[in-house]
C-alpha cells in the first residue's frame, strides 16, 4: 500500500483514470471527492468486501434446486 499526503484542495490521479481530491480533513477523517469515468461505479472498500464475501460464499454451496 502506498502512503501520499495531500492538503485539502490537493488531488491524486490513479492510472490515469481515477482521480481523488481532498475536501475536508479532521483527526481521523478525510471528506474526498472521487473523479472517474461515469460508466464506471464507485464503491466504498466495506461494500466490495461484503460482496466478495457474499459471493465466495455463493461459490462454495451452490444450492440444490428445488423441485416441486
């Protein structure tokens, strides 16, 4: 993991595509503003991890189907 220190209105650009630009900043917190392009979503770290989860899990016990 890289370390960069950015004052507030300062930015960051991740290859080439992603840019980030700092807002706000208190003790433990950032207020960022995320620039990319717009087909491309964007999600908090917490959200794809859950998803990851959730389908690792899905992977491992494919349910039986149901029949009727």
């Amino acid at each position: 993991m890289r370390i960069l220190r950015r004052g507030v209105g300062e930015g960051l650009t991740v290859a080439g595509k992603v840019s980030v630009k700092a807002l706000k900043a208190r003790a433990n917190t950032v207020r960022a503003a995320p620039g990319a392009p717009s087909e491309k979503p964007i999600y908090p770290n917490e959200i794809l991890e859950e998803l990851s989860a959730a389908a690792r899990e899905a992977l491992k016990s494919p349910e039986e189907p149901k029949i009727r």
